[in-house]
C-alpha cells in the first residue's frame, strides 16, 4: 500500500513517525493529514529501502523547498550534477529534480537517487524524446519511461497531464505564450496528431504505475504563466480545473498528489492564486515556482522568487521551487544552485514565523539573543548560512572584537545597550 492507502487504513507507517519527529507533532497528526490528501510524504518504495530519510509536504507543517538541477545537451555532466546535489544538501534543500535533457540520463539519475537522502523528482517526458522529435512520442513510451523510473526510485514524478487540447486556444492572447518545456512540448504534439493529451489519456495506467512504486504525483501545470502579464489568465484556469479532476483521480487509485503552481504572478494577484487552488484541488499541497513578481530583474530572480515565495507560502503553497540567479539565462551552476537554496529557504522560513509554524521563530529569537549579546560565535553559528556570515565577519580584520565595522567601538548601539542593561542589572 501507499503512504496514502496505509494513512487511511489508520496505520501509522515509519515514514509518518520520521516526518513527525523531525517536524515535532504526533505522528497521528500526520497520518490524518495524509488520508485527507493535505500532506504528501514523496517516498519510492524503492529509495526508501536504501538513502531516503523521508520528508513531509504540506500546509500544516513547515515549508519546504525543492532545487532543480540537471545537465543539458549543452552543459554539465555527471559529476557536475553531483557537485550540485551536493551544493543543495549543504544548504538545507528539501528535495531535489533532476531535469537532465542530455547526456547519459539513466547513469546521471541513478547516481543522484543513489547519493540523495532527500526525494528525488523527475519530469519523465524528458527521458521519452532524448535523440527523438515529440512527434514520435506514444503511449508506450510513456508508460515504460515512467515504470522505468519508478523502479530507479524516483520520488515523484512532474506529469503535464492537465494541460488539454481545447486550452490551447486560450494561450493564443498571451504574452509570453507557453512557456513550460513540457507544456510546450505537450503542446506541440497535440497540435501535430490533433488528438487530446496523451498524459490525460493514459492517467489511470499511469496511476496504477505510480501506485505501485508508491511515486507521488506532481501535476504540473503546462500553461502556467511566464511573464506578469499572463498571470491569471484563462488558460491557467482551465488547466488547474482539470488538475483538479485528476487529483480526485489520483486519490481514488491510491496515489498521493502535489499540484504544481505558476511562476510569474503580480505580488497583488498571489493570495488570490494560493486560494484558488486550494478550494479547486481540495487542500492538496501546492508546489509553486517562486513566484517571481517582477520581469525585469534577469541575474536577480531568486531574490524576485523569494519575495513572492514568502507570501504564496503565507497564503497555502507548501512547497517552494527555487529560482536561481542564472533564470532565463542559462543553466545553473554550483554557485547559483547555492545562492538559490538560500533565498528560498529565507523565503520559507519568513511565512512559517508570520504563520507560526512549529518552532520556526525560536531560531530568530535564538539568533537575535547572542546578537543583542556581541556573542559573535553563537551568532554566526545560528546564521542560515553560517560560513557566508563568518567569512563576511572575518574580512572586516576584527574576529575578535565585540563589535563590527559598520558603526565601530563607540557609536554600537548593541554595545551601548548591553552596557545600560549591565549598569542597570546592578
């Protein structure tokens, strides 16, 4: 059985007692959450045999954030996306996809789900037209892709399953149009055999796959915007209609789900977004990219993403792809996948202290204790980035005074304050 299956059964499965201790409530907790389809543990019967220690995704308890990695026919290799992983562990990413389009894509994924302890995901349509036109995709390519990956391990699965042939017409207003690799793609084979999405029609198979492995599913939305200007729209509407059905779906065979949310939304329009898919897709965990508020800060957009991932997670997502700095303009590197997990960590973590979530804010109150304190080790061991801190600390040629370069000995106003709270403590 599924985590699903087992959490409607009532039983309490070890993955649940993981998810519940790192998260601190009680593993019925938990369990309930599960069988109402609100929190999703992405747990391949197979990864979790071996390196995956199991995470939890859902509103109710903390945020968590994904970093997408992955070669490209242009860039990268194995070692590279295992430096990547690496990167991303470090730095406390939740779950990881592997979105390679190129190279040995079996040996890269299997050496990633080998040497992650964390889910991995994958969007399988990419393995399906490696050294082949979408034209020649069929049914059978994507059903023994999908159990082929499944058997590898992999977590969670990204399927377009949502985007349908009559929305098209509605992208035809757009902008930016379809900006989704997979949706695009989707697109373009369903404009070539005018037949209805090949993922819509072989859902049911694909859930009894999933079901299987116990792979999650992550439907994801084909014709999310891709600028401002699209955000909302018609099409995307539509498309999270008919995510709304398979979730259902899904559910009914067995399967755990996590919906996939747009990437580019106006700060004013994402408490509408995150509601909006709430009451259509039933409380089911909403997996967003950022979003990004803002077009035009190409080499900045995990900083856009962040500001738009605190409030989407304030509003119900629970699941925050980052964005890293080189979005739009190529593929990420070490560097990037660093500076990306951490903005969306800030982000996360921003909307579980506003949300009081957990145990969230004792960390900032921790944190800002040894500060008010000038107990500068305590400080920097508490930073989310504890080595970017240190370092930044250290160039300034004073480790071991009791204030910083900023205001100096004399004009400190923590300096200043520790002393009046000592003068007056006497």
């Amino acid at each position: 059985m599924t985590q699903l299956e087992q959490a409607r059964k009532n039983i309490v499965t070890e993955a649940m007692r993981h998810v519940a201790e790192f998260e601190g409530v009680e593993p019925e907790f938990i369990r309930e959450q599960i069988a109402a389809g609100k929190l999703v543990i992405p747990a391949n019967k197979i990864h979790l045999q071996t390196t995956l220690k199991p995470k939890g995704i859902g509103r109710a308890i903390t945020t968590k954030i994904n970093a997408n990695i992955g070669a490209s026919p242009l860039a990268s290799d194995d070692a590279g996306e295992l430096r990547k992983l690496n990167m991303a562990l470090k730095y406390g990413a939740d779950a990881v996809m592997d979105l390679s389009t190129g190279g040995d894509v079996d040996r890269c994924r299997c050496n990633l789900i080998k040497n992650s302890p964390i889910p991995m995901g994958t969007v399988p349509l990419y393995e399906m037209i490696i050294n082949k036109p979408i034209e020649e995709l069929n049914y059978d390519d994507i059903l023994q892709t999908c159990r082929k990956q499944a058997e590898q391990g992999v977590d969670f699965f990204t399927m377009h399953a949502g985007e349908l042939k009559e929305h098209l017409p509605l992208t035809q207003k757009r902008l930016a149009g379809i900006i989704s690799r997979g949706g695009s793609l989707l697109a373009k084979w369903m404009i070539h055999h005018n037949k209805q999405n090949p993922f819509y029609d072989v859902f049911d198979d694909l859930c009894d796959i999933m079901r299987e492995y116990d792979v999650s599913f992550s439907l994801g939305d084909g014709l999310r915007p891709g600028c401002l200007a699209d955000a909302t729209d018609e099409a995307q509407i539509a498309e999270l209609r008919t995510i709304g059905e398979l979730t259902q779906r899904a559910w009914d065979k067995g399967c755990q789900v996590i919906v996939e949310g747009p990437g580019h939304v106006p700060f004013n329009q994402i408490e509408k977004n995150m509601k909006m898919q709430q009451e259509i897709c039933q409380g089911a965990p909403f997996y967003v990219l950022g979003p990004l508020v803002t077009d035009v800060a190409p080499g900045y957009d995990h900083i856009t993403s962040a500001i738009g991932g605190t409030a989407a997670a304030f509003y119900g997502a629970s699941f925050l792809c980052y964005v890293t700095p080189r979005e739009h303009l190529g593929l990420p590197d070490e560097d990037d996948v660093r500076q990306g997990v951490i903005a969306c960590r800030i982000a996360a973590h921003a909307a579980d202290v506003a949300l009081g979530i957990g145990n969230s804010r004792q960390w900032d109150d921790k944190l800002s204790k040894a500060r008010a304190d000038l107990d500068w080790d305590r400080h920097l061991q508490l930073a989310m980035d504890p080595e970017t801190a240190r370092k930044m600390r250290d160039q300034t040629q004073l480790p071991q005074t009791d204030h910083c370069t900023m205001c100096g000995k004399d004009w400190c106003s923590v300096r200043i304050n520790k002393s009046i709270r000592e003068t007056a403590g006497k």
